[in-house]
C-alpha cells in the first residue's frame, strides 16, 4: 500500500494551502489506494532523523510506496502519473511538454509568488523597493502565462495532466491578494476550471476535516 507522509496538523496559515493537498489531489484523480502517515508540524515530527530518510529537507510531502521513497511534489505527481499511465501522455513529445509545465509551474511561476509571499510575511514596512521588484517579477511572470493560455483548457497538452494539479495549486496557494491576479481574467479562468474539478473538490473537503490547526 502506497504511504503518503501528508499533514495532520500544520500552523493555521498554512493549513489549506500545503504541498501535501497536490497529492491527495492527483491520488484523486487517478483513484489510486494509498494510507496517509499523519505529521504533526508543530510537535517537530519532520524533524527526525527517520524522517529525513524519506525527505532530506524535511519537507512535506512524501511517498513510500513499497519501499520506494519519493520527496518533492512534483517528483511524486510525476511517479504516480507514469505509474498509472494516466494524467500524462504515452508518448515521449505529450509527456515532454507536460514535464515542461511542471517544471514552469515550480520555477517560473511559483518562485515569485513564494519570494512575494515571504516578503509580505517577514517585512517590516521598510521594504517597499524589494516588495516593488518581486511584484513586478511575479506580474511578468502571470503576463507570460496569460499568453500562454490564450485559447487553450489546459496548460500542457489537450488533456488534464499533473502540470495543470501543479500549476493550478500554485496559482490558488501562492496568491494571497486576488488584485495580483486580477488584471489576468486567463489565468484565473484556467485556475477556477481546475480547482472546479470533483477530485480537487474531494481532495480539500477531506483535508479541512482530518488536517487540524496549530
């Protein structure tokens, strides 16, 4: 039986938006059987050395399933999808295009938004020149992605793939004021159609009753 290593309890800001939840949503989607190893954050369960054997920086999530060991969210989408034939193509162009968009999704996308998120997070009210480059990077990075999605329904190929799950959570997690996404009515149609999905509605109706505050 597939074991994800997910959050049973995590600090209030983070809970709803955590990189477990792309997880349960792609195990969703591909209905595959799977039992959950809850963490409990605040009481340090992600750091133990038994747990850095499965992720070395002690990060949710993680898999082991049957002994093979995956970190990474989307390490572990990509594992599952070519595990299940589903939510990537056969062939070697689909699945290089859907590789291409998670590795955007990770990079290009969700680097500004975290950088931006961070700063609001930590600053004191003297940063107004950095928060000012980080928002003009994250607002270049959404222009871009606007274009890309002009006449497309998913991101990477014709299908639903895990680049849309990782894609779709990054915009959802790592956007906090909607006026960021606001001048983007694409990106936000994208968004809203894959969080619009009964998987990703499942997925985080069960995640808000079993993962508590902290």
């Amino acid at each position: 039986m597939l074991k994800l290593y997910g959050f049973s309890k995590v600090n209030a800001g983070a809970r709803g938006h955590t990189r477990d939840l792309r997880v349960l949503w792609a195990l969703e989607e591909l209905q595959l059987p799977f039992e959950i190893a809850g963490m409990d954050h605040p009481a340090h369960d992600l750091n133990t050395e038994a747990y850095r054997r499965l992720s070395p920086f002690e990060q949710i999530p993680a898999i082991d399933d049957d002994g093979l060991v995956v970190s990474e969210s989307a390490a572990i989408l990509v594992y599952l999808a070519r595990k299940s034939g589903r939510l990537i193509p056969g062939d070697l162009a689909g699945e290089a295009q859907v590789m291409r968009w998670c590795f955007a999704a990770m990079n290009s996308i969700e680097m500004p938004l975290l950088a931006l998120m961070v700063l609001d997070w930590t600053a004191d009210g003297s940063c107004g020149k950095h928060r000012e480059f980080l928002a003009g990077w994250a607002d270049m990075r959404l222009g871009n992605l606007e274009r890309w999605l002009a006449g497309r329904e998913f991101i990477a190929t014709g299908e639903f793939s895990v680049a849309d799950i990782l894609m779709a959570h990054v915009l959802s997690a790592g956007i906090k004021d909607e006026s960021l996404i606001a001048p983007y009515p694409g990106v936000m149609s994208y968004r809203d159609r894959c969080l619009a999905r009964p998987a990703w509605k499942r997925t985080f109706e069960a995640y808000c009753a079993r993962v508590e505050a902290g």
